[in-house]
C-alpha cells in the first residue's frame, strides 16, 4: 500500500527495521532540546502530514524500550490519525518516571502502525445472545 507523505523534518521517512516489524519508529522533530519532568505530558511533533485511504488507520503507539528503560510512554496509546486528517502527526508523550527526560531532535520516541479497520452500524435489539461469560467483567475471565 503506498500513502502519501510530506516530510518537514530533517530525518528519513519512518521504515520498518525488520521484514516482521509491524512499526516504523517516529522520531521527535523539535528546534532544541525539551525535558519532560516527572508525571508531565508534551504533544511531540514529528514534522510528518500524512494522506491515508478511507479504511486505514494509523496507530501511533509507546516504543517497548523507552518505556521499560525510562518510563516514557504515549499517553492516549494507541493514537489514532483518521484517514481525513491533514495536521502534523504528534505524539502525546507522557514522562512516568520519577527522574527528568530529555528529549532530543531525532529521537525515537514511539511507532506507527499502519492498520485497516471496519465501519460499524448499530442494530437496535431487545436481547442479546448468550455466552458462558455473560455479564462478568474485567478480570472475569482471569486466574483467581
């Protein structure tokens, strides 16, 4: 699938690192250094614009690494940029460590993921089937 980009930063394109990577890195685009203190949040710019085809979603999500190693992680993971969406891709970046974070032009600072999706309709109904589930809830279904 090709999709159209324009690139406003100063860094290659995203690109899969890997023949199996389901995500392409996103790097931060910024003039000069920003610190994320502790429990702080920043929306990150990246200087991507995107033009994706109805039907196809991006998923901006936390990188594994930073967020095992210091505590950075995307907010409202995963993200989603909709296919008529024409704004700079942003990462909301949130700092979930107890010690400052710098982050630097051309940092990695999560992944993208290129997904298809469905539209739904609603079908107002009186009932709904029933499962050996049925109403049990978060966790229901775990080790207790």
């Amino acid at each position: 699938m090709k999709i159209k980009i324009i690139n406003k930063s100063n860094h290659d394109l995203p690109h899969y690192e890997t023949l199996a990577s389901a995500g392409m890195d996103l790097r931060a685009n910024l003039s000069e250094p920003r610190i994320l203190k502790p429990l702080e949040r920043s929306i990150v710019g990246t200087g991507l614009f995107i033009e994706l085809p109805v039907g196809i979603e991006a998923q901006v999500r936390p990188r594994s690494g930073l967020a095992a190693k210091k505590g950075i992680t995307v907010l409202n993971a995963p993200g989603t940029i909709d296919a008529d969406y024409r704004g700079e891709v942003g990462v909301i970046l949130v700092n979930l460590s107890n010690e400052d974070f710098v982050i630097n032009n051309g940092e990695r600072i999560a992944q993208l993921v290129i997904a298809k999706h469905e539209r739904a309709e609603w079908q107002e109904v009186d009932s709904l089937s029933e499962t050996s589930r049925g109403e049990g809830g978060f966790g229901s279904t775990g080790v207790k």
